[in-house]
C-alpha cells in the first residue's frame, strides 16, 4: 500500500510538471479604440504595446486614410493607468500626409520612445508615395510629446520609390535609441537596409544623407533583389542584432539573414538564419532576453497552411533549428514574441477558423524547445487578429493588444492582461 502511495505522489508530480498550461486568469477585454474606420496596427506590431516599470501601459496604432489625397494617415497614443485609459493623443505633427506603422520602445526612466514612416515629405507628383521618411518623438515618463517631430531619415527624392519604411526602434542601456527601417533611396526597385543611433540626448544630429547608414549592400547588381522589413534587438552589452527578410527576385519567398552589430558600430558577417520564412505583411519578429539570447519568431507555409516557427540563438551561439508552435491544424500567422525575466518566450499569434480568427498565446521554454502553455486568450471577442504583446519588467504579468475586425473597414482595439503572472508560482518546479 505504502508503495502504491508512492507511485501515486510520483504520478501527480509528473503530471504538474508536464502540464500544458500555467494556473493563470485573465482580465475581462478592454475596448481601447471602439470602431475605427482605418484602424490599424503596423506590419510588425512588436512594438504597439509597452508596460514601463510602474506597471502603465502604452499603446499606439495607426488611423490609415487611403482615400484622400493628400492622405491624413494618423498615429496615435494612449497610456492605461489603473484601469483607466486616457483619450487619444495624435503623435505626428506634420502639416499633411501623417505618419504609419508607429512603435515605441521604453528606456530606462520610462520615457516612451516613438518611431513611424512619415508621408509629409511626398509630393502630388508621386501620386504621395515618394520620399517617405522616417520620423521620430519622445515622452518623458511624467512629461509630453516633444512638440517638432525629429526626422530621422532624408533621402533625395529622386525617383518615385525614394521611401523609407516601417521602421522598428530599440534602446540601449546609456537610452540610446536605434532605429532600423528599409529604404528604396538608391534604386526603385531595390531595399536595403539602414540602421542610425541617437545620441545620449536622443537627438539625431545633423541633416546626412542616408547612405551613411545601409547595413546591407549587393554584389550581384540585381535591381530585383531586396532587403525588407528589418526587426532589431538590443543585447546587454549594447550589441545590437538585426534581422531582416532577403527576397530574390519576383519569387515572394523570403529568406531570413541577420547579423551583429558592436557596441562601436562595427558590422558582423551577414548570417543566413532561414532559407525560407515571413512574407511582406508577415514579418519576422526578433527578441533578446536579459541573458543574451535571441528569439526570432515568423511564419512559414506548407501545403495549404501558415505555421509558427520559431528559432533560438543562445548567448554566444549559433541559431537552432526551427521549432512549430502552433499545432498544425489551422492556418496560423501574424506572431509576436517577448522573453520575461526569467528567460521564457511567450509567443502569441493569430488563427483562422475559417474567416474569422482567434488569437493564441503560447509559453515555451526555449533552450529546450519545450512547449509549456497554449491557451486561446481572445476571449469572447469574434475576429480577433494581428496580436502584440508585452511583458511587465518587474512582475512578468503578460499584456495584450489585438484588432478585433467588424468588417472590411471598421475595427476595434482590445487589451488585456493577465491577471497572475503564471510564471513565479511554478518556479518551485523547474
């Protein structure tokens, strides 16, 4: 009997530690934007949302106007305090045109750092699709916006794809910011890649042409050929790694390079991370936990179906093979991806079943490939699509944000948060 006991302690102690899912409750969805014609969030919203170290969360989206002309695009503000989400704050200030694909990072003192792709600079001409710069603004933690956005990029606007696109922003440990965004500025038909540094006062100085700032080059000179849709991560010793989709020719398939770039700003050798994976309205995403590691997560196709993939790059080593993290049955895009403090990755993404979707978040412990959770969190919401996601500093509660579709072109945005970390009451098992 004593031995019969035993084995059934054992088996429940298995059990715990094999479960798929953390003992974790979610808050009642939150609508943050209700309705919005337009209402958007960018191609990589990685960086749409964002809890600082008082446990406030801030959020911006875009309002696309693809009707006028000149367009009023729009990107906008929001911070969530106690549960109380304050009015919309516009972001852009440019005399017309506006700004898409907004993001913001947060530093050290929890000022919110804000980048987008700015239209104010296009022309008639171009029919408003030339010379898209970069731009840039800043909250302090107690403070307001600054009131001049800081142009990050100038290109020349010599041809009709002169344009700087959805850039992705980062700080490091002295608050720098660097921006990566990928740029048509020397051929129409080709994109590379750039990446610029602030200073310690977050200024970007002077009024340089760009070509400073390519981190990617071509030998072959084919014009078809493209570097797209950049992803970044700060490392702590203020390395940065870049990642971006490689696409060849006209084939739609991307392939994922990346590479290093030291605290000096020296370039590592371009590594290639996957022969195929992303697509344009499907980026990569790239984290780094404390530790120095790296995720990447994107999506890759097979057969008919969309699946999450993910890769894993220790702290002085080299990529892993991909990892699946969905299950297979359904199509399965639009990931996001955030390490907490303890080093787990937290994946969420988006699943059609069939026209109308749910969002997935998934904890995986990532120097194993272990899947430890998977759990819908859309709640009662229909259509629930393009999630981001966010981890708070000091607790590891999990934050999320997603568009919840009404039709083709009213949506609303919706939050919610865990409302146990789901991390640090199991540690006792690990």
């Amino acid at each position: 009997m004593r031995n019969c006991l035993i084995i059934q302690s054992y088996l429940i102690i298995l059990c715990l530690l094999n479960t798929p899912s953390f003992a974790r409750d979610w808050s009642e969805p939150l609508v943050i934007h209700q309705d919005g014609t337009g209402l958007q969030l960018a191609h990589n919203p990685r960086g749409a949302i964002g809890v600082d170290s008082r446990g406030r969360v801030h959020m911006v989206y875009e309002i696309t106007d693809d009707v006028s002309s000149p367009p009023d695009n729009q990107c906008w503000y929001r911070i969530l305090v106690n549960g109380q989400v304050s009015d919309p704050l516009r972001i852009d200030s440019g005399p017309y045109g506006g700004g898409r694909h907004p993001m913001l990072a947060l530093d050290s003192q929890d000022t919110v750092h804000a980048v987008w792709q700015d239209y104010r600079h296009t022309t008639a001409l171009g029919k408003w699709i030339d010379n898209i710069e970069i731009y840039y603004d800043r909250k302090p933690a107690d403070g307001a916006f600054l009131d001049a956005d800081i142009r990050v990029s100038h290109t020349g606007a010599d041809h009709a794809g002169d344009n700087g696109y959805v850039p992705r922003a980062a700080v490091d440990s002295r608050d720098r910011i660097h921006i990566v965004w990928y740029d048509f500025t020397a051929n129409g038909s080709r994109a590379d890649i750039y990446w610029r540094a602030s200073d310690e006062q977050g200024l970007f100085p002077g009024h340089a042409g760009i070509e400073q700032f390519k981190i990617t080059s071509f030998e072959s000179g084919d014009t078809f050929d493209s570097h797209w849709l950049p992803d970044l991560a700060v490392l702590p010793d203020d390395s940065l790694y870049v990642v971006w989709g490689f696409l060849r020719g006209f084939t739609g398939i991307f392939q994922l390079q990346g590479r290093r770039i030291t605290p000096n700003g020296l370039l590592e050798p371009v590594e290639i991370i996957a022969e195929k994976g992303g697509r344009h309205s499907d980026p990569p995403r790239l984290a780094a936990d404390r530790f120095g590691n790296l995720g990447l997560a994107y999506v890759s196709r097979t057969g008919n179906l969309y699946h999450i993939q993910f890769q894993y790059c220790p702290a002085g080593g080299a990529w892993s093979n991909p990892l699946t993290v969905n299950d297979g049955a359904l199509d399965s895009t639009q990931p996001n991806l955030v390490f907490d403090s303890t080093g787990r990755a937290w994946i969420a993404w988006q699943e059609d079943l069939g026209g109308q979707n749910q969002i997935r978040l998934a904890a995986l412990n990532p120097a194993v490939g272990y899947i430890e959770s998977s759990e819908v969190v859309s709640g009662g919401f229909e259509d629930a699509r393009t999630p981001a996601l966010a981890v708070h500093p000091a607790t590891d509660q999990i934050h999320l944000l997603w568009l919840r579709r009404e039709d083709e072109e009213h949506r609303s945005l919706v939050y919610r948060y865990s409302l146990e970390t789901g991390v640090r009451g199991w540690m006792w098992h690990r």
